[in-house]
C-alpha cells in the first residue's frame, strides 16, 4: 500500500519540478507592497517558445546584447507574469526573472506601470553575503522611473552604460552580482515589452 | 519435402491475421516477461554496484545520527548528534579497517532557497581519502579541494545546475556569513552526490564551530573480514551506531520486493491472457480444419500424427513470438528501463534492466514450455477427431 | 486372389428409437485388379457399405478380411492403430470433396500420406503421378488456383501416390460437370486397366458405372 502511494507521488510530483520559474513566494503580500493601491491581481504564464519561438528569442537576444544560457534562459522557460489591477483598472504589472549571479541564482522583480516605466525594484532572492547592501533602498530606489529606452544604453556584455543608467552605482565596488542585477534588469524589460504586447 | 512441421508451420499461413494478432499477444507477453526477469535480475546487480560506489562497506555513525540525507533534510540539522575525531586512531589500530574516510554532515537554514527556505547540508569530507573511496566520482570542471582547510566547495551536477554555479563562483553558507568558492562541479552519477555540496570537514568544523568532531566514519574493510563480526567489534566503541552497507542493501531490497512481486504477478496475468489467446486461436484453427484432419487420418496419419501436427503449430506460434518478444524486450530495454525507473521509489544508478543470452534462452525456454502446455488441449481434441466422422459431416453438408 | 473379403455384413444406425438398416447381410468378395460399382438410390446404403470395406467404420455385425487380415469378426474389431496401417497401407481414399489441403502446394498435396509414414516417397513417384494426371505444369499451385477437375486430379493423385492395392471412390465426379467426369473416369479405367488397381467405386452416374467389370446394385442395403 505504501509502495503504491510513492509511486503516486512520483508521479504527481515529477512534472512540478521540471518548470524552473519565477514566481513571488508571497504574492497576496508582495504585490500589496509593491502596488499598495492595488485591490487584485491575475497570473499568466508566457514563454518564448509559445509566443514567437525562435525568432523572438533572436530579437531579444539582439536587444539584450547577449545569449541566453542555462537553465533560467530556455526557449520554454516559463514566465510569470501578474497583472495588478485597482478595481476594474489595471494600473500595473509584475514580473520576475531568474538570474545567475556569483552567489547562486538571482531573483529579479520589477513594478511597471502601463507605460513600462519602473516603480520598484525587488529583489526576492539574492545570496551572496551583500544582499543587504543590494536590496536596500538606498540601492533600489535609483532604479524608480527608468524604462528599457534607458537599459538600451547599458551594454551587459561590458557592465558599462550611458545616461541616466551611467549614474547607478555598485553598491559593493567590483561585485560582479551588481552586473549580473544590470543584466536581469535589462532582460527583464525586454520580456515584458514583448509580453505585453 | 513434406512433414508434418512444414504443413503445421504453412497452416499458420491460413488465417494470417489471426496467427499474427496471437504472435502479437504472445510477443508482447514475453517482452513483458523478459523485461521484468531482466529487472529482476539487473536490479539486483546495480543495487550491488550502487553500494560497492559508496566507497565503505561499513558506515560508523555517532549514536542516534542520521545517516541519510533526506532525514537530514527533515530535521535541519537539529538531530545531529557527534562523535569525536579522536575515534579515528581507535579505528586505526583494528586490523581489520583497510582505509577509512572521517564525514562531517552540517545543516542550515537558508532562507533564500525555494518559497519559504530550505535545508541546506553541508558533506564534510576528508580530501586526503574521500576521493580515494569514491573512485566514481568525476569532475566535470575543477578538480578537489587545495587544502584540507581550504573554504572551498565540490558540488554534485544537480546542485550546480539548479543554481548556475560555475567554478568560481560563491556559496554563502547562512547564518555563518562565510563563502566558499566553488573549486570543482562533479559530473552527473545518478546518486545522492549529485544534489550534495563537499566541503573539506576540517574547515566545515572550524565554519560551525565543532572542532574535533565528526557525524561519521566510512569504513572498508579488509578482503578477509568476516563484516558481522567486525560490527559487533564496532559496537565496543562507545556511542557508536553501526550501518552496514549489507543491511541497506537488505532493506532496500525489501522495499522494493513488494513492487517485484506485484510486477512479477502483471507478467503472469499477461502470460496467462496469452496463453488463452493461443489455446483459442489453435482450437479455432482445429475445427475449422476437421475435415482436412479427418482425411489425414484416412491417409495414416495416428492420432499421435495429428497431436504433433497441431502441437507444433502451437509451439511455432509461441516459439515466434518469444524470439520477437526477446528481440522487443532487448531493443526495447532502455524504454522500459526508463518506465522502471519512473516508477520505483529508489532506482540505483546503474542498468536496472539487464537482459543477456542466458536469460534470453530461459525466458524464451518459458514461452515455448507455455507454448507446450497451451498446446496440449487442442491437439488432443484434433487427434480425437474419428476420420469417418469427418467424412460423413462435410459430406453430408454438401 | 482376393483382396477383401465380406460375409453377412450388416450396418444399423440408431436414430432415436428406430433402427436403420444401412448395410444389410451383404456378401462380397473383391478379387485383385477388379473394378466394381456399388449403384443405388439415395439411402440405398452405398457410402456405409463402401466405408467398412475401406475400413473407416465398424461394421455393426459379419466379418471382414482385408489382404488376409482379419479386420471385424465376432463382433471384435481390429485395434485402431494396427487399422491406421492397414488404411495407409492397402487403401487409397477418393471422395466427392477433394479435401485438399489450402495452404500446401499441389505438390505437397500429393505427397501429404508421406508425412505420415517411415518411408520415404520414391523421388520419381511424384512426377510419375503427376504426368498421369496431367498435373506436371501445377505442381507448384495452390489448390484455390485450380479448376474442380484439377482439384479432383489432385486427390486422385494423392490417393494413389503410395501405390495402394485399392481405391476407393465415393461419387468422383459429384462436383463436377459431364466433361471432366468423364476426364475421371478415363482416369479410373485406365488405373485398372493399364496399373491393375483395385477399385471400388460409388456412383450414381451410369455412364461412369459402365466403365466398370462388375456393377452391383443396393436397395434398402441389400444387394439386389
Ligand atoms: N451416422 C448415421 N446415423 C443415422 N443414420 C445414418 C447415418 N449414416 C447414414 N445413415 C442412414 O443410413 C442410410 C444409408 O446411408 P448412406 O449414406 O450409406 O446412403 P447412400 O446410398 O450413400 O446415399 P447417397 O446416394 O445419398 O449418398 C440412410 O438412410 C441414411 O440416412
Ligand atoms: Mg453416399
């Protein structure tokens, strides 16, 4: 009997570990912080595969400035994405990446508004031992009003960049996870302005 | 030129689809058959294999001390209970310890991990003779630790990948504050090491403050040892407790006995249903041909004629389907290896289906004893069939 | 010298409480090399009579000797097996359906009796009978591509491939028109006249009962 029930479990539990998404760990709690006017939310799940294959993931990659690699940045890598709503009008979206940083994986979540322009940066998971430092908003505060126009001048492959991005400052001098957060950042953006489209 | 095999093997012919739906039935009761004997017997041997690559035949743990990693997991470490290092001279004197390896298990609480935190453990590990017991082990990228103090970290495939850890990079252990850097990433064994994180024991007792002791002690023994005795020696040890590898074996074994059994009884229903398809397919195959045997039997041909006739066809059906079941459950081994694997609550690493002449010969052996014994009643009613009875039937139809 | 030899022979068959008398008291004596025709009208008993002198039924009652071997006497009846031999040895069957074989070739058809015996066909013996029976350009068909005739050829053939002393022939050309009767009983004359078989044939074809030395008519099972 108890033999049957493992098998059971196997069985119920193997397609669950196989998706490696992003979601929030908390999201009735979480999407209030990041959107305390927010009174309601739905979740959809988008992937490149689904949306426009391999073609799109050349675009983003193009856009991006670099390839995705992985297991965070398969072309069926599924995203979640929350679109937040105060009454009956959507006033927002939240989306999260997953990022590889120094420490293990980085989560990236990002409050946009109707026009794509940031209004938070959360970090959900960072390990590296200066995450305090990455997630103060002393930190994420500089992010607030920037949008992928001015991730386009900020070169990953380089960790440098132009313009308003030019101005953030690395929280920890030479840490590599701050170009690793430039890079989920930018990434993140690029898959929101195809995903809402 | 004419025999009684050749006119049975061309009666097969007569109603084609039938004879190759019974095939079907009955190669595919024989690949179920061969690959489940096959399991039988591969599990076995990779459940063997599985605990010759632990590295020790003999697994010392402090008393009360979670062997396993899962247990570990559960109890975040809370469990732990230690033994000091100073065991290991103790060790040393016995004649019968051939090489041993002293382990250091630590846990903690990370927060960062999955939705609400997790367990991390920490394997700490001597790098003077751990590499030397697990032989297996290979690196994908980097190589052991640089010093036997060294915050450095080995990481399993799985632990790797799950997190994009490249060699390099960091690991913070929680609580601690401290960073180990990744030294070298395992390739993927289909073990327990591929999730596990080494660390050198020596610097995971200073990183959690318990120097001098240790959760466990791998052991192999000498060629000679009688091992049941060389536990009760073990036992003299204070706070000891003794896990043979002969016993996990033992109990896992067990374990998976039970799923044998009700896999071995599937291959005896399939087996049975087959069988049945053939006694009918065969007995249909008889009556249709009374007359034709009747007129057999006018020509000479004795009871003991017709037994055989009709009995080789059956034993031709089986034989047929046997070989392209054995060719099925041969192809096929990896598939079902997989479903097998998929299936069972602990799979060693090694090939669970092992399928080789032998068992080919002796399964196939079955499926025509099977063939035989299906045949029995259906050539003893074609042999019982009078030849004027025959006759007069067709005749009297016409 | 005669080959098989009948007294008093006598075949009932129980249908509910009545007895039927098929066969009854009949007295034959059959000499090596004779052709005799049983004739009768339907029920007239022809089929059970040439069934027990063939040795594939009992006789209900009388004696039977076949080539000196004692097959039924005293109510007693000779062990099947030693039946079986006797059978295949000094009989050759040829019935109104041909009872070939589907799935074996004309070939193998002929051959088929081989299958049941020790000995080994003589390699000749197959396209000796073949080329008697016209069959030499068949000899790799399967019946269903033969016409009735052949069919028929065929089971003649195979009837007398093991060179029987006897054949016997219940209505031969049943199934067939009045050409290839006649192809038949050419066929059987010339068994008898040219090779010396004994035959013993049943037929409700006058023209074919003519063919033979000796015809003997039936009525209600008795010689008339
Ligand atoms: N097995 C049997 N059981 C009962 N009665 C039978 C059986 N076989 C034959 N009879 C009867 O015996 C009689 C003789 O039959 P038989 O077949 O010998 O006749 P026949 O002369 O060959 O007829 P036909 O010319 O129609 O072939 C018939 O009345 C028949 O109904
Ligand atoms: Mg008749």
């Amino acid at each position: 009997m108890k033999q049957l029930l493992i098998i059971a479990l196997c069985l119920l539990l193997t397609p669950l570990v196989a998706a490696v998404g992003c979601d929030l760990n908390d999201p009735d709690g979480d999407i209030r912080r990041l959107f305390p006017e927010s009174t309601g939310y739905k979740t959809s799940y988008r992937s490149i595969q689904r949306e426009g294959g391999r073609a799109l993931l050349n675009t983003i990659e193009n856009r991006l400035g670099d390839r995705f690699s992985g297991l965070y940045e398969t072309i069926d890598n599924p995203y979640t994405i929350y679109d937040v709503f105060s009454g009956t009008r959507k006033i927002g979206v939240i989306h999260g990446v997953n990022q590889k940083g120094r420490t293990g994986g980085i989560q990236i979540f990002l409050a946009l508004d109707n026009n794509g322009i940031i209004k938070k940066l959360y970090l959900q998971r960072i390990s590296s031992r200066n995450n305090r430092l990455y997630r103060a908003e002393s930190f994420t505060n500089q992010f607030i009003g920037l949008k992928l126009e001015d991730f386009d001048r900020w070169n990953v492959a380089r960790a440098t960049g132009t313009g308003k991005v030019a101005a953030i400052r690395n929280p920890v001098a030479n840490d590599p996870d701050f170009a690793a957060i430039m890079r989920g950042i930018k990434k993140n953006l690029i898959l929101m302005k195809h995903f809402s489209q | 030129m004419i025999s009684i095999t050749k006119i049975a093997s061309k009666s097969l012919l007569r109603k084609r689809l039938r004879s190759i739906l019974t095939l079907l039935g009955i190669a595919i009761s024989s690949w179920v058959l061969i690959s489940l004997l096959g399991f039988n017997q591969g599990y076995e041997r990779s459940l063997d294999d599985d605990i010759d690559n632990l590295g020790f035949q003999v697994l010392l743990t402090a008393k009360g001390c979670p062997y396993e990693a899962a247990t570990l997991m559960l109890q975040g470490g809370a469990g732990l209970r230690y033994m000091p290092d100073t065991v290991i001279d103790s060790l040393r004197s016995m004649p019968e310890v051939q090489n041993l390896t002293p382990m250091l298990m630590q846990a903690v609480f990370d927060p960062m991990v999955g939705e609400n935190g997790t367990v991390v453990a920490y394997s700490g590990v001597d790098p003077a003779t751990f590499p030397k017991m697990k032989s297996y082990l290979q690196f994908e990228k980097g190589t052991w630790f640089s010093d036997p103090t060294a915050t450095e970290a080995v990481i399993g495939y799985e632990a790797a990948e799950l997190e994009q850890r490249e060699v390099g990079d960091l690991i913070l252990v929680p609580e601690k504050n401290v960073e180990l850097t990744i030294v070298g990433i395992l390739k993927r064994s289909g073990t327990q090491d591929d999730g596990t994180i080494f660390v050198p024991y020596l610097a995971l007792q200073s990183i959690f403050e318990v120097q001098g002791k240790l959760t466990s002690v791998g052991i192999q023994v000498g060629k000679d040892v009688d091992v049941t005795a060389f536990e009760d020696k073990l036992y003299e040890l204070p706070d000891v407790q003794v896990v043979s590898m002969a016993q996990v074996k033992s109990t896992i074994s067990n374990l998976v006995g039970t799923a044998r059994v009700m896999v071995m009884s599937i291959a005896l229903i399939a087996i049975l249903i087959a069988m049945v398809g053939v006694v009918n397919t065969i007995l249909m195959s008889v009556f249709e041909r009374y007359q034709e045997i009747g007129i057999m039997k006018s020509m000479g041909a004795t009871a003991g004629h017709i037994f055989r006739l009709i009995w080789t066809e059956t034993v031709v059906l089986c034989l047929i389907g046997g070989l392209l079941g054995a060719a099925m459950a041969y192809g096929l081994a990896a598939v079902t290896e997989s479903l097998i694997r998929y299936l069972l609550p602990y799979s060693p690493k090694g090939s669970l289906v092992y399928i080789d002449g032998m068992l080919m010969l002796k399964s196939i052996g079955i499926i025509i004893g099977i063939g035989v014994v299906s045949g029995l009643y259906p050539a003893w009613r074609a042999a019982r069939i009078k030849p004027i009875e025959a006759i007069k039937k067709s005749e009297g139809e016409l | 010298m005669t080959i098989i030899s009948a007294e008093a022979i006598r075949k009932t068959y129980q249908r509910g409480t009545e007895q039927i008398h098929a066969v009854d008291s009949v007295d034959l004596s059959i000499e090596q090399g004779d052709f005799l025709s049983i004739v009768g009208a339907s029920g007239s008993g022809k089929t059970s009579l040439l069934h027990i002198l063939g040795c594939l039924d009992n006789p209900s009652g009388g004696r039977l000797q076949v080539d000196n071997q004692e097959v039924f006497a005293n109510s007693k009846a000779m062990p099947e097996k030693k039946l079986t031999g006797l059978r295949s040895r000094i009989f050759g069957y040829i019935f109104q359906s041909f009872y070939l074989i589907p799935t074996l070739t004309v070939k193998e058809n002929i051959l088929l009796p081989y299958a049941f015996k020790t000995q080994k066909p003589d390699p000749d013996a197959i396209h000796t009978v073949a080329k008697q029976m016209g069959l030499e350009h068949r000899l790799s068909h399967l019946p269903g591509e033969l016409s009735g005739g052949e069919m028929q050829r065929v089971a003649i053939a195979r009837a007398i491939v093991t060179d029987p002393k006897v054949i016997l022939a219940d209505e031969p050309t049943g199934n067939l028109d009045s050409r290839r009767s006649a192809e038949i009983a050419e066929i059987l004359y010339s068994l008898n006249q040219d090779y010396g078989k004994t035959i013993v044939l049943v037929t409700h074809n006058p023209e074919l009962a003519t063919r033979a030395r000796r015809v003997i008519e039936l009525k209600d099972g008795k010689i008339v």
